[in-house]
C-alpha cells in the first residue's frame, strides 16, 4: 500500500447540523450536501490542503456501508492535527470553534513536547488538536 | 480556519503491534516508536503523502491528552480512504490487509457510485476504505 490517505470520512449524527458547524461556524469550503439521489448516499465533502478530502456521512449510513455495528459514541478514537504558525492562531481557532458550538474539552495551553495546542470535539465528539509547533513550519 | 489537516491521529491499544500492523504488514514508512522518554509521550508517526502523517497513540494517553472520557471503542466514527488506479490494486491491497491481521467487514465490490471498493479494520477496529473511483484520478 502506498503512504497515501485520500479522504478522511467522519460519521456523524445529523448531517444538516454537522455541514453547518463546519462550513459556517468554521469556515470550510463544500458545495453542501451531494449525493441524496442514493439511498444512503448524501455525503459532505471539503476540499483540504493538498487534494485531501474530508467527509461527513452519517454514522448509520457508515455502519452500513462498512458492515460494522454502530455501537455508542466514543471519542478516544482519533484526533485531527490542525497546525497553525503561532499560539495567537491556536487561541483564534479555539474560540471560533467554542463560538461554533464545539466542546473545548482541553483549553489551549502549552505542551511538554514544546509547543502549544488545545482540543476541542465537533458536533459528534470528534476530536480536533489546534497546535503550534516551533519546529514545524507550515505552509499556508 | 484554513481548510488543512496536517496529522490524524489514531488512538490504538497496543502501540507495538499497530507498528507491526501498518510497517511490516502493510509497508508504510517510519522510524518507529518515539517520544518514549516522556510519560504519555510514546508516538509512531507514518509520512504519507503532502506532508500529511497519520500518527498512532494509545487510547488512553490521546484520552487523557485531550481530557476526554476513554469509553469503549466505536467502530463507525471513522473512515480513512485510501484510492487507488484500478479493481486488481483493490483486491491487492484488501489481501495484503488480511495476511497482516486486519478484518475485512465488507470483500471488495462494485459499489452504487460507480466505484469498486471493500472495507477492512486495522487492530483496533478503525476503518479504512480501499477504492477505486473511475472518476478520481490518483497520482503515485
């Protein structure tokens, strides 16, 4: 298999609310909603860095598509890094999630590896890392 | 927020038999366990493609890290799609999963969008996709 990850799919609980935390509360770009001529099939897509997409699907649809049980939430199960150029950045981006309606379960304070990072949980308890890390330049 | 991801993170059980699992099972670059000489801070990171590294941590230090509730593990909260440029490269690669330990939930088949894809579960149940999207160029 090559190092290659194409799409990130998250599962989650109401599509609708879920587009609108992502796109308006935390600005990222999507044409909405596509695929609803499927059963099973509207799906969310964002356009991130470098052709990677990330997709919402409902955790019922997933379950589905996958032949996994659905099981209970459970929100140890991954963590997003998103990397920023300075603590200020970290502290913005916190608070627009908060203002978007995400859980800031860890306030963003400085870490023993040398940077400086908070996390908050979207709609559904996925986790997300806003971090700053001195040495990793990014590139915006 | 900039539409980018920079790390996902997966929470694992065990972190030497997920680095068996991904390296020697499934070929994926790494130096291996690092950050052992923190409490908490044993990491495995994989470079994969544009500057994107999917990294491994135990469940219980990403819990504690982000101050979240550990909770039994979920296996619909996440997909990670892996495209490639044919059916045979599919198949392959589901193989190749399930001689290194992963479950295969669902065989590889022709799917409603068009494409051809199955699902597998690495050790701790997280979901990968492999797909085939006629629609979807992928660059090696």
């Amino acid at each position: 298999m090559k190092p290659r990850i194409n799409v990130i799919t998250l599962g989650v609980g109401d599509l609708g609310k879920s587009v609108n935390f992502y796109r308006d509360g935390m600005g990222l770009p999507t044409q909405g909603i596509t695929g609803t001529q499927f059963e099973d099939g509207a799906v969310v897509f964002f356009h991130m860095n470098d052709n990677l997409i990330l997709a919402l699907y409902p955790r019922t649809a997933l379950a589905k598509d996958a032949k996994v049980s659905l099981g209970p939430r459970s929100p140890a199960e991954l963590s997003i890094g998103h990397l920023v150029g300075s603590k200020g950045e970290v502290d913005t981006i916190m608070n627009q999630a908060e203002k978007a309606g995400a859980t800031i379960t860890d306030p963003a304070h400085d870490r023993f590896w040398g940077g400086y990072s908070g996390y908050f949980q979207d709609l559904d308890g996925h986790l997300w890392e806003i971090a700053w890390n001195p040495q990793w330049d990014v590139e915006d």
